[in-house]
C-alpha cells in the first residue's frame, strides 16, 4: 500500500518554516534487501539539532535535498524482516524519516523495551534523556548538596537533567521561556524553583533562588541565560555547555562571552556531544526505566497528529512553543 512521507519543498533559509516542507505520496515499500527492516513508524521525534541539520550546520553533516528522506529518529515497529537479529513485532528505534513506513538498515537500528511507553523510547529514554544522563552523572557527576541550574528546563534535556540532579540530592532551579513552562518544571518535573526568563528582573530571582550561586549549570541555550549565570557561579563550579538552541538560526560568527568569570570561579565548562555515550545507553535506560515506572520521572509530550502535521508541529519546536518533548504520533502503538 502507498503511505505518506514528510520532505523538504525548498531549502530553509534562516530558521525552517512549516512553508519549508510538502506530505507526499510514495508508492508501497518492496520487500526488505538482504540487512533490511521493513517498519512502520509510530512516533517521530522532533529535535533541535535538525534545524540547523537541514542547513548542513550540524556535526558537519550535509543537508538534505528537496524531497529527500528527512533526519529525524523514530520509534516503530518491523512489519518484516531480511536481518538475523529482528523479527516482526519487534519495536524499533531507527531513522526513518519523516514517514508512515520505511526501509532501514537492521545494523542501524535498535531495538527498545516495549515495558516502558514506547514513545519515551525517542524522548525521556532516548536521546534527550541520554543527553541528560550523560551531562549530569558522568561530565558533571552531580551529587547529594550540589545547587543544579539548567536552562530549556521544561525541555526533554533540560527537565530530565533537572529530575535526574533532585534524584541524586542536589537542589534544582530551573529557567523557562513563560509561565506555563516554569509550572510545568515546578510542578511535574518537581524542580525546587523556576524563573521565567522573559521577565526583566529574572536574574535576580534566579540569583535568590540559587543561595550561595550554583555549583554546578546545564547550559542549553546561549549568551542571553550563560551572560547572567557566570558571574553567579560558586567557584570550582562544573558547566555542562549542551546546547546554544537560541543560536541555531545564526550563520555568524560564533556565540562569545567575556570569559573573565570562568577564570576568576576557576569553573569548568565541560562540552557534551550526546554521540560519545550511545554505547551507555542501557545504563541510562536501566536507572531512568524504573524511574519512569515509579513517577520519580515524568513523561510530558507535546502531540500532534499525523505526519502531515509534521512541518507546523517543528515550526512550533523551533519557535520554543511546545511545552515537554516535541513528537508527531504516526501510528499506533500496537495494531
Ligand atoms: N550536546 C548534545 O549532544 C545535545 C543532544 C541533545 C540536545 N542538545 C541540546 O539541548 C538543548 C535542549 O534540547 P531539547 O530537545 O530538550 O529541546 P527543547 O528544550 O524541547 O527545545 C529547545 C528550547 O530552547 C529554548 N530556546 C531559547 N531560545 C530559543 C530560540 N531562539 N529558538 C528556539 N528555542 C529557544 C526554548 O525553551 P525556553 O522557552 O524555555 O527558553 C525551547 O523550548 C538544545 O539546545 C539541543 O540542541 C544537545
């Protein structure tokens, strides 16, 4: 049968625009090749980095052409299969594009525990969560008295890194783009405190909700937050440097802060690339699963229908209007 598939129309200048992209029809998938995986999506997971991906300004992979198979991880499920390690049934996580079904290779796929809610596969126990996992235990390596700051907070990096840190004992204070976000990280994500960014005296009650300055900061979105936060840092503070989300759009010069503050805290600014602990996956899986399970973390997704839905459900991403981890439900979980 034909499915639908989600392409680029053009190529993004600046920030991509849901104007940016067209839903196709493709003719129905031949059989699986010899390593293959015939799969049907369930859940698409829209992420930061493919902004600037779609621009070939990612890791320094090339950008997609018109009407190519977009990057974009799914969770989904093998319809058939030509590889020794997968049968049908199995639930996948694989870069599909943005599609109703697809063919992928069975050594590029992974296969996920159907225990957990499948789409948590892409979000909270995926990529974002490893992200998270990784900054917080193993860069950072949070632990019991520590004062925990994270930008993006109500974010799939920034809440779990938040919910991981009050895990492990540290007092956590997040900063959010409007108040719903700061509601939904107080009180889902359980953080100790939240300021709203937009407000003009935010750096004020962020410094009075820190005490004595952080002691460690997960930064996930650029100079506007890092600009106020360094000068308040405790000295030997560790800075987990994820993400510049509010840079993505950028083609200038590279994002630069007087660096007075990192010497006179003798902090640390360690950079993260979530690629370096893909072989640590499990772990985080192993921790955060039974987490997930017991409420000790929550899984807040912001839904829409249809891969159709796919360009404005990323325009609302890129524009920070989502509220939890930006997905596109395809499919059913189970058929
Ligand atoms: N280093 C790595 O390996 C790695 C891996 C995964 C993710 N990341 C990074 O981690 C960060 C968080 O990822 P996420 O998936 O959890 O994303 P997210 O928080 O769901 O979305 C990004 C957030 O960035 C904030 N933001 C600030 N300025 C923005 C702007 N000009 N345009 C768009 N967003 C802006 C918005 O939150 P507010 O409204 O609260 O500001 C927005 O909701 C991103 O920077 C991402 O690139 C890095």
């Amino acid at each position: 049968m034909s499915y639908l598939e989600t392409v680029l129309r053009r190529a993004p200048a600046g920030v991509p625009v849901a104007a940016d992209f067209e839903t196709v029809e493709r003719p129905a998938l031949r059989a699986p090749a010899a390593g293959e995986l015939a799969v049907r999506v369930i859940a698409l997971s829209l992420d930061p980095y493919i902004g600037p991906r779609l621009r070939g300004r990612h890791m320094g992979e090339p950008a997609p052409a018109p009407g190519a198979a977009l990057p974009g991880f799914t969770v989904s499920q093998v319809m058939s299969s030509a590889h020794a390690d997968f049968r049908a049934g199995d639930f996948v996580v694989a870069e599909t594009g943005w599609a109703e079904q697809a063919l992928v290779r069975g050594d590029l796929a992974r296969k996920v525990d159907p225990a957990y809610p499948l789409s948590a596969h892409v979000g909270v126990l995926g990529m974002p969560g490893l992200t998270a996992w990784a900054g917080v235990t193993q860069l950072a390596r949070v632990r019991e008295g520590d004062v925990f700051s994270v930008d993006a907070a109500a974010g799939p990096v920034g809440g779990t890194a938040g919910q991981i840190a009050r895990n492990l004992g540290a007092r956590t204070v997040g900063i959010a783009g409007g108040a719903a976000k700061c509601a939904l990280v107080r009180e889902r994500y359980g953080f100790d405190a939240c300021v709203d960014y937009r407000e003009a005296d935010w750096a004020d009650r962020y410094k009075a909700a820190c005490g004595a300055g952080p002691t460690v900061h997960f930064e996930n979105v650029g100079l506007s937050v890092y600009g106020k936060v360094f000068p308040l840092l405790q000295n030997y503070a560790r800075v987990v440097l994820c993400g510049l989300a509010e840079h993505y759009g950028s083609d200038g010069p590279p994002v630069s802060y007087p660096l007075g503050p990192i010497v006179g805290k003798r902090a640390s600014v360690l950079g993260l690339v979530v690629y370096d602990f893909y072989p640590r996956l499990a772990e985080w899986v192993a921790l955060g699963g039974p987490w997930l399970l017991e409420g000790r973390l929550a899984l807040v997704e912001d839904t829409s229908e249809g891969v159709a839905s796919a360009p404005a459900q990323f325009e609302r991403l890129l524009k920070g209007q989502h509220l939890g981890k930006a997905l596109v439900r395809i499919g059913a979980d189970r058929v």
